[in-house]
C-alpha cells in the first residue's frame, strides 16, 4: 500500500487496527514461530522498495550472552557524542514498540510511537498480501522501513536469533561487526555444540567487514575466526587486540595502541567490565566516527537497560515484601547468564550480607538444572513460577522446582510472583534479597506488573 506522502505518519483514524490486533495477525503467517531463513524476509523488502539498503551506518551485533547491554552501551556513548541513533533488540519486556527505537537527532531515541507503528506494519502487511513469512521477519522489515523514513548517523542492529540466517542479516555492507560471549542457548535452532553454535553466530560476517570479538571459549574462537580468514573480515578480539578489567574502582581498557581509564559501567556485576570493554572498543573502531574519551564516559555511566540485574526500589512488588528487603530483576536465562548472577549476588553477600532467595521461570526448551546448580550454596530457597503469555511453553512451577532439588537446591512452585514472594517472606521473615531470573519474559511480566499494565505478548 503506497500512502501520500503526508499521510504515513498522519494520526490513525478509529477505524485503524491498534498494534497489537496487527502483530496477533503476523502471528498467523507462518506455522512456526521461528523458521531461519533469508528468502521471505528479502522478498518482501524487495516489494518495500528495499528499505535495508536505506540505512544509516550499521552496527550488527551478535552473541548468546551481553548483546543488549553492549547495545545500551553503544547507543548511551553515541548520544552523549551527539549522534542520532536507531536501535533495534528483541524480545520486547512490556510493549513491542521498545524494540523500534527511533533517533532523535541531538536528543535521547524513544521506542516508535503507536501511530508510527500502525503506519509500517499495516504498509508492510499489505505488500506482504498473505505471503508465508514469520512475524519476527515481517516486523524485521517494517523495522527496516520505519529507519529508512527518519534520519540517523547510525544503527544498532541486534540479531534476533543465530546470525547467518537471522532476518537482520540481509543487510549487506555493515560498517561494523560485534560477536558478544558465545554460550550453548538455543540448542534445537542452532545446533547442540558450542561450535555449531560459533559458527550461526560468525554468520554475520562478510568481506572486509571489521567485527570486535568479546572473550570466548576456545571452541568458539576457533571457529569465528575460521569464518573470518574464510570470509575476509577483520577481527578485532578480546586478548589480543584489547582487553578490559577493573582496577581501583575505575574501568581500564587496554588496546594495542592506548590505553583509557574510565569510570565503572553503570550496569551492576562483574560480566558486565567485558561488555562494556566491548562496547568501548567498538565506539572506537567504528569508522567515520570521532567518539571523544568524555562521551565515552558520560555513556558508561548514563546507560540504562531494564531487566540486568535491575534493583526494583518502589512499586507495588517490593511493598509484599518486608521493609529493609531488595528484589532484583534478570532476564538471563541461560548457564552462562547464571554463572554471571550467581558472582554478582555473591560479591553482593560480601558487601551486604542478606539471605539469598530465588524466583524462577524458564522456557521449557531451557537448560534449568543447568542454570540453577550455580546457586546452589548460594541461595536459601527457590519458589518457581509459570510465565504468562510466553511465546514458547514453559517450564511448569512443579517441574521446575523438581529441577531446582536435582540441582542442590531447596525449592516450591508457587501459582504467581505476588505469591511467590509472600511464600519467601513466610518462609523466612527477615530482611533478605530476593532475585527474580530465568526468562526475559517473565522479566516483562514483572515489569508489567509494576507498571500496572498489561505486557504485549512477544
């Protein structure tokens, strides 16, 4: 559907759908909701009139573990040197539009508005006619038009799922790569061995193309940079090329021809010194730009990323608890995720002791045994939970919790969150820490409720 020009971001009538009635829609497209593939998504942007190849200066960033915080970091960096810049991540916490963020131009970028929205996912639907096409690739491509529509200097482009057949790369030429720790996660898509999995993620990689490389296993290395001599990209790797630590309160980056002596990241644990060492380098590689050492540090330091280890200080949730109490919030769903939040929690438990509590969704497809044994000693008890309206099925709270006992640990499932956390304050009435983890979804089911919204399904 070819619109007037002065009606595309033109208030929507009554009788325009909302986005939620249009995403419900795409849903039905495709018998599955993942199906990696390039050929859908590249036939339909080829009847958008090829908005991908429309676009600022790309940054693609791929990874199991860290690819939203580097993002946060890069986009926080970029605006404090005054770039405009788009963003796109999945999954979404509450509302779809946050994984459309629109720049503004000497300003912070703000997830796409309603209306905006609407607009491109109703002209991508049309020209799209009933083609069999995922949702995740059909509203990639309405992404890709809704950029190609507003100025920009440049683009964090965040892979969905994998990377070599991910719908985000068909865009050709990016003016960067970043690889972010790659971990066993999604093991029925993108193969059940770290090196298959390093080898989707190396997907990514084209000709020329400058990619920084975050630590990895051997195994993983390996193979990305076999891709790289394969493909004629350059590497610019974690141990090599750069490192990044933590030294007297201050955040050192290290590359072969400086060194930079910055502020702590603003996202809390100890994972998070090789996101934000990533993040630096890559403002600094990032040709055609000039990223002052200072807006480096006003980034590090104003970046925010909801539901990383996210410390909840108000809202409805923490009054169930008992005063004195923290709740924390994590998406990390993963072992490598755990192995990051059961070292934060423990430093924590060094500087402010206070009893450890857990509480718990998964996606069923997810290695729970696996990420639980890392709290094992660490945490008091775990109360398991379902997760409203996830995409995938979930784990139930009683197969769950029987995951939590294999693992060493003492556990109960529990209906909700609200109920959850009365089973902790029951169960110990004390002062102590209560971490909410195991899925981005639940995640958002979390912050819905604290918002007193009700959370768009992903």
């Amino acid at each position: 559907m070819n619109w007037p020009a002065d009606r595309r971001h033109a208030p929507h009538e009554t009788h325009m759908p909302t986005s939620d009635q249009l995403l419900t829609d795409m849903k039905l497209l495709h018998p599955k909701l993942i199906d990696l593939s390039l050929g859908r998504v590249e036939r339909l942007l080829h009847k958008l009139g090829n908005p991908h190849l429309k676009l600022p200066p790309i940054v693609h960033i791929a990874g199991t573990n860290g690819k939203g915080s580097v993002t946060a970091y890069l986009k926080a960096i970029f605006e404090a040197a005054g770039l405009g810049v788009h963003v796109y991540t999945s999954p979404h916490l509450i509302r779809f539009h946050e994984r459309i963020v629109i720049a503004r131009i000497g300003g912070v970028a703000e997830p796409i508005e309603e209306d905006r929205l609407v607009d491109v996912l109703t002209r991508t639907q049309a020209l799209n006619d009933g083609d069999d096409i995922t949702q995740f690739e059909i509203t990639t491509a309405a992404a890709f038009l809704a950029f190609s529509e507003s100025p920009a200097d440049v683009l964090l482009l965040e892979v969905g799922l994998g990377g070599r057949l991910d719908a985000t790369n068909v865009v050709p030429n990016p003016r960067l790569g970043i690889i972010t720790p790659v971990s066993l996660d999604h093991a029925d898509k993108l193969g059940d061995r770290l090196s298959l999995i390093a080898a989707e993620k190396a997907g990514i990689l084209k000709p020329g193309m400058k990619t920084v490389v975050s630590h990895q296993d051997d195994e993983a290395m390996v193979v990305i940079a076999d891709v790289a001599n394969r493909t004629g990209a350059k590497l610019i790797t974690w141990g090599q090329d750069f490192d990044a630590y933590e030294q007297a309160g201050r955040l050192v980056v290290q590359c072969n021809d400086r060194l930079l002596d910055l502020p702590l990241p603003g996202l809390i644990g100890p994972h998070q010194i090789g996101n934000a060492g990533t993040a630096v380098v890559a403002a600094l590689e990032l040709d055609g730009f000039d990223i002052p050492e200072s807006a480096i540090e006003r980034g590090l330091q104003a970046v925010r990323w909801p539901a990383r280890l996210q410390r909840l200080t108000d809202g409805p949730l923490l009054d169930l608890m008992r005063a004195g109490s923290e709740l924390w919030l994590d998406g990390g769903h993963n072992p490598a995720a755990a192995a990051a939040l059961a070292q934060t929690m423990a430093d924590l438990e060094e500087r402010s002791p206070r009893p450890l509590h857990l509480i718990i969704g998964m996606l069923g497809l997810k290695d729970a045994e696996g990420f639980l044994k890392y709290f094992s000693g660490l945490a008091r008890h775990v109360v398991t939970v379902p997760i409203p309206g996830a995409h995938e099925q979930p784990f139930t709270p009683e197969a769950l919790a029987e995951a939590a006992r294999k693992a060493g640990l003492s556990a109960e499932p529990a209906s909700g969150i609200e109920e959850a956390l009365q089973r902790h304050d029951t169960l110990y009435p004390g002062h102590k820490r209560v971490l909410i983890c195991g899925s981005l979804y639940l995640a958002g089911h979390v912050l819905a409720l604290q918002d007193g919204v009700a959370a768009q399904p992903n």
